[in-house]
DNA sequence: CCACGAAATGAGAACGTGCTCATTTGAAAA
DNA sequence: TTTTCAAATGAGCACGTTCTCATTTCGTGG
C-alpha cells in the first residue's frame, strides 16, 4: 500500500478513538491477539508486522511507532509456541533428577544446584522444566524430547538407553555430578577424591589420628570415589584404614545417629577423634549421637560434612563442610550447555575445584 | 488405498528389509521423524498416521499394528510443540516465585512445596517450568504467558498489574500461600492464624508464662496475620504482650541469634520461658543464642519454630514446629488449577489445618 | 522528467499436528 | 448379485509464527 505513511497514521489515530477497533481489542484480548490482527488494524502485512518485533532496524521508523502502537494498545504478546514450530528453538531447557537422590528440591546438594541452573538459565534467557522421578526410566525424560528442549542436565546417572534416545535427536546433553563411562558425554563434576584429600588433611593437621567414615547410600560413581579417596588419604598420611570405623547409612539425621553409635560401640575405648561424613545431614547425626555419648565436639571429636549446606549453620557448633561449589557447578553446567546450542566447537567437560569451610565442628573459636 | 490390508504388511515387512527403507530410517532419526514420514512409508494418509496416535479405536487394528511398527522402527516421537500449536494446550504449569522469599529452592517452605507442586502435576500429566526472580516485575511472569502455559501457581503476592495481565489471557491462575485482597484470585492459603494459637496453647499448657516472639521479614500479609494471631492468643489466655520481647529480623541463623540475645538482654531477670519464631531458621538461631547464655532447653526456656521443616531434626534437641501443610498445599495448588484449566465450576479455595509437631524443644524426652 | 537502485513492503510457503467433512471400503442383509 | 450402512480412510484447512523471494516505494542523480 503505497498510502502507508500519510495515512496510516491517521487512520490509526481515528480507529483509535473508534467504537469498532475497541469491539475488536476486546474480543481478540481474550482469544488471542496475533500478528494477524495487528496486520489488520494498522493495514499492514503481517510479514512486516512480524519484522516489526523480529528486525525493527529493517522497518521504516513510523511504520514501527504505528505498529507498535497497535500492539501494546491491542495487548500482543508473541506466541512462543509458533515460534518454535519454525526457529526449531523453544527457549527451554530440562534439569531432570530421578532415582536415589530424591527428593531432589529439598536435597542439600542438588536444591543450591538447581536454583543456580534456574537462575543462571534465566539470565541467558532460557526456562528451565524440573523434572523429578524417583523411578523413572525413559518416560520423563522422553517427555522432555516431545516437548523440544533445547538441551537438557541430567543430574543422576541417565542408563544408556535415555542417553541413546538423546543422542540420537542430537538433543545437547550435560551430566551433572556424574560422568558416563560407556558414552562421551560432557559432565561437569566437582574434585571429589580432593574433597575428601582436603578434609583427612585437615583433621590430620589437627592432630587427629582415629578416623571414621560415614558412608551415604548415594549413587555408586560418587560412593566409590570418595571413598578410595579416604582410602587413598589415611595411606598417605600413614594411618591404618579400619573397616570398623566405617559405616553405611541412608542420608537421614536417625540413620546416620545410628551408624555413629555403632562405630562408637564398636571402637570402645579406642573411639575416634574425627568423623568424616559424606553428607551435611550425616554429620548433623553424628553429632547428636557424639554429643549424647558425652563427647565433646570438637575437643574430643572433630566432625566434617560434605557440600557445605545450610545445615551446617544450624548445627551447634556449626559444621565444618567440604564445599563442592554447588552454585558454580550449576552455572558451568548451563554455560556449557548453552554453548552445545549454539553448536560451539571443543567444549570441554569441566572438573570443579573444591574447598574446605572451616568451621567449630573441627577448630573451637 | 483399497489394498492396504493385504499388501500393506507385506509391502512393510519387505521394506523392512529394505536399504532405502533404512537410509530413510537413518536419514529422518537424526532431522527428526513426523507423522508424514509414517505415513509415506506405510502407505497411509497422515490423517490416519495422527489417528493410530490420537484415537487407536477409530482405526483398524491390522493398520494400527502397521503404523506402530513404522513408528518404533523409525524411532517417531510425537512433537508436543506442534500439537499445542491447535490444541491450544501445552500440559506445561508454571510455579513463580519472587521477591523476598528468594532463593526459592533451598527455602524450608517453598522448597518442599516446589516438590510436591511438581510430583502433583507430574502425576497429572503436566510438566512444571520454575520461575525464580528476586526483583521480579512483569517480564519473567509475561515470559510464561508467551510460552502459553496452561496455568500458573504464584508462592508470592504478584503485583496487581500481573494478576491483570494475567486475567486478561484467561489463563488461569493460584495464588499460593498469599490471597489477593483487590482480585478474585482462587488462593491455598494455610491457617496460619489458628498455628500460631496452637503453639502459644501448647506452651501456656506446659506452664510458659512470660512469652518471646521472634518475627521474620517475610511478606506483610503473613507478618501482620501470625502477629495479629500472637497478640490474641496472649490475650486469650490472660497474658500481657510486651513489645520489648519482640524482635524482627532477617530469617538467617545470625541474625535470629542476635535477636534472641538482644531479648535476653532487654529482660534481664525476666528473661523468657518460651519463645515462637516465625521461622525455622530463626529458631535455630534463638536455641543457639539460648544455649550460648546457658539456658537449658526445653527446661529454661521452650522454643518452638514455624514450618516443620527438614531443619528441625538437625537442631539438638529437636525443634518443636508448626506445620502449615507444605506438602498438601502444593498438591491442592496443583489439583484446583487443573480444576480451572479443565474450566470446572465452583472451583473453591483451600484454606488448610495445621497442626503442631511437638518435639524435644519443648517437651523433654 | 526519467531512470536507477536501495529500502520498504507484500505474497505465500513452510513448521507438525489435530480436526472436520467427504469419500471409500467391506461385510451383512436383501 | 445388489443394496445398505457403519466403519475406515483420505483430503485439506487451521494454528501463529518465520523466512524467502518478488514487488513496490521513494529518494537521488542525470
């Protein structure tokens, strides 16, 4: 339409104070309002009313205001869905967790994680869905395949048949806190067997010679790992590795309550000067039993905890804890995640440094 | 095609075998396979294809079984985005979350709600995106409209412009833990007024006379209810409320501390026999600055805390707590929005019981 | 005043599914 | 064999965008 530019302006201005454009925003504000019916209002076709939003450089300056006008008067907002059904692109991403770790929100090591993969999704401009199954086999995580994620974390250790079906959309994919021996899948993971070296070295720094462990039920990657990184540690600082201070136990503050009377009972006299646990919430539990036995913490039994969670604060004295950078460990995750995307060349798995939070459960103020 | 039951498997089985059956196979895997590859393999219209999917009984069980081998063979997973292109559903909810109740995740009340909002809607068939924004305005909430969710849950009082923004879609819309004074949004709320008076009773019944509150700096609508609920209770059971054993404070460990110390300085010799905390966290705190000033609990003074978190089994001894129902509000957030996306009548809110979990912070063992 | 070229706009095809309506099929009844 | 009719299948539009390519507009210089 070679009149655009008079008036369409004026035109619009007229509608404006219109009985009929008002009839129309209001019917179309509660069905929907699409670029089709800006096109309609403003004359326009919806092809420039879609460059309009997409390019606004390649339109003419008052064709935009007009359009503009049109939208925000009209209610618009672009529908995310048709514009995934041709960019191939949703904007989303997928964080699913299942099996031993649940519940997952509320887990002290994987809530900080997925906070920071929420937010850190978010400010790269990607939505996050949260999937947890305590069960779950391909179902959920197919779900998220029909559902076109843009790419997705998985951070339990996925069975190679859900590894498969990823792999063969070509769907990007990071491991969380695991790493996949059959398939070469990018993982972040955090320095584990230096956690566990950083704490036997500190509590053996202290002084402290008779060493326990409590052992979570975990997934077994991360259970062997830590402990032949005990194992590993007492060697190297010539200290006998006893099988009988060693105890497994679910991550609950009664079962881990449990497994330190055991040891405890156990020991007799010999009991240990420093436990070792691979979890906040164990050593929340060792040292209730502890305390109850009547010992001291940390003069007479020094506690470390594992992921440097809110517990630790809570406890009393607070909890020295191995930090395994959860909040880093969900930003590296979406960052190379978001670089899969984008089909960056040599994107590298990354293996987080740790740290040891000193705190009153090993060195009294 | 009038020979589709005769040649139909035949042609199938013997394209099975075929190379160019398997190129094909190869080719559309990794592009992603639709309904109209089904179709041309198998001979069929894609009308059928969609409707061995859609409505298996409307199709003749031969044809069925050929279109669902075609489908497993060729590894066809059906595109959630295309079909919520018309029908108009995409089976996603959003829970939002925003403002002072950040980090959402790692909270001891939203979190476990998140859990259960998310195990709800997963049993429902519904997946659930999270939105997390401390300084959230319209954007982060207008982003899910754009994405066409199917309903939202808001665990924060969103701002009237949004609950317009959000009316105006007709998507449907709970508010969690908060109600709207100015619209008539459906809201689960629990009755945190009558929680509060269980435990000022619990405690008066234990013959706690001189009261403490430690409030925390949540939203106004909780602060002003459970203060409003404190102050009748005393009152209830002929009690003096004295603002200088009220503190507000930030809900951190230390900060609880300090304001636990700032009462026990403030009283002097009249130092508490019970103190309420609108937090879990806060209470912790309040134990930790207890027992630094020597008071035994729950002997000295009783403590009890708000939630019934995870937090209460970590304190030593454990903590007393008032439960709001975490994990019911999130699944009764999550059946009323169903209610009002499957558009049922009559759609009432939820104002949930709460009950006290007495525990060793109060009553000793 | 005309020609030229860049800028601005329009027409229409895709994306993958569901749905409606018309057409064909096949088996039982006549 | 023919008729009948429900069951099975096919053709084609719709959803709301983006994208490509053709067409029109407009300013500029000759």
């Amino acid at each position: 339409m070679f009149l655009h530019s008079i008036i369409g302006s004026l035109l619009f201005l007229r509608w404006n104070e219109n009985v009929l454009f008002y009839n129309y925003c209001f019917l179309k504000r509660l069905y929907g309002v699409t670029i089709l019916d800006i096109a309609k209002i403003t004359g326009f076709s919806k092809a420039t009313v879609a460059r309009a939003f997409a390019n606004p450089e390649q339109v003419r300056p008052a064709t935009l205001e007009i359009i503009r006008t049109a939208a925000r008067t009209m209610g618009y907002r672009p529908n995310a869905i048709a514009r995934a059904m041709i960019t191939k692109r949703t904007g989303n991403l997928a964080f699913i967790i299942y099996g031993k770790q649940a519940p997952v929100i509320t887990n002290p090591f994987y809530g900080p994680v997925l906070e920071s993969v929420v937010n850190a999704a978010q400010r790269k401009g990607y939505s996050v869905f949260i999937v947890s199954d305590e069960e779950m086999r391909l179902p959920s995580g197919s779900i998220m395949l029909e559902k076109q994620v843009d790419g997705t974390i998985f951070a339990s250790q996925p069975d190679p048949e859900m590894l498969n079906l990823y792999k063969s959309t070509g769907t990007p994919v990071v491991l969380l806190n695991h790493v996949s021996e059959t398939d070469d899948v990018i993982s972040v993971t955090a320095d584990d067997y230096g956690g566990v070296f950083l704490a036997v070295e500190h509590l053996y720094s202290l002084g402290r010679r008779s060493f326990a462990l409590i052992e979570g039920n975990f997934t077994e990657y991360i259970r062997n790992l830590r402990k032949q990184a005990y194992i590993d540690a007492l060697k190297k600082f010539g200290l006998v590795y006893d099988e009988r201070m060693v105890e497994l136990v679910e991550p609950h503050v009664a079962d881990a309550e449990l497994g330190m009377r055991n040891i405890l009972e156990r020991s007799g006299n010999n009991s240990p000067d420093a436990v070792l646990c691979m979890n906040d919430i164990i050593a929340a539990g060792a040292m209730k039993a502890l305390q109850a036995a009547g010992r001291r913490i940390p003069q007479d039994t020094a506690v470390v905890g594992y992921d440097d969670s809110s517990i630790c604060t809570y406890c009393n004295p607070e909890l020295t804890s191995i930090d395994g950078g959860k909040e880093r460990m969900g930003e590296e995750a979406v960052r190379i995640l978001c670089e899969l995307i984008e089909k960056k060349e040599n994107v590298e798995p990354v293996c987080l440094d740790v740290r040891l939070s000193i705190k009153g459960s090993t060195v009294s103020k």
